[in-house]
C-alpha cells in the first residue's frame, strides 16, 4: 500500500493526508487506488508535507454540547470535552494532539 506515496526516510516532515466530504461511492473508488498512490490526486483529499501538526477534536455535528474523539487504529489519541463520564483519575483526558518533526531523533534499524 501507498498511502504516502511521496514520503521519505529522513525528509524532516510527516506527510498529512486529510479525507473531507467524500461521497461513499468516491471512497470506495479512493481505497481502490491505495495500492499505487493514486488516491492522492482525487479532489477529496489533499496531500501535504508538513514539520508540525496540532490536532484538536471539533463539536459533533447535531451534538454541539460535545466533541469529538480522534484515534489511531482504535486507541483513542484526544478525547474532546463532554465525550466521557467518570470520575476516575486513571482515565487519560487530552483535548488536543501536537505532532512535531525533530529530524535526526532517532535510528531505525530494521532487516534488509
């Protein structure tokens, strides 16, 4: 799969790729060209490098008392305000998710 298809190791940027107001019918076309990278030229998403990014959840749609929750393969990176209810102090409350590129971090050593 291509999802970044212009992505490089040690570039110093994350390559954000943003989905809006795709029709269903075009989003199964768009998951057809993840394989090549095609997906990227498609007027629904854009494609750009970037050395930061700040992620924060916005109100729902119907529901503005409550935010969203943003997550990666289903671990739950920011909970928005209103999205929980407990009175524990074990639960991990965020309201936003900063990304930052600091090249020359870290090696990755990895099989050839």
């Amino acid at each position: 799969m291509a999802a970044a298809p212009d992505a490089k190791f040690e570039d110093g940027y994350v390559d954000l790729i943003v989905m809006w107001q795709c029709p269903k019918l075009a989003l199964i076309s768009l998951m057809s060209k993840l394989n090549d990278g095609g997906h990227v030229k498609s007027p629904y998403v854009l494609y750009i490098k970037v050395k930061a990014v700040i992620l924060e959840p916005g109100a729902r749609t119907g529901e503005s008392t409550k935010e969203g929750i943003i997550d990666s393969d289903g671990e739950v990176l920011v909970r928005g305000k209103g999205t929980y209810k407990s009175n524990l102090k074990s639960l991990m409350v965020y309201d936003k998710l900063q990304v930052i590129v600091d090249q020359g971090l870290a090696t990755l050593f990895t099989p050839v």
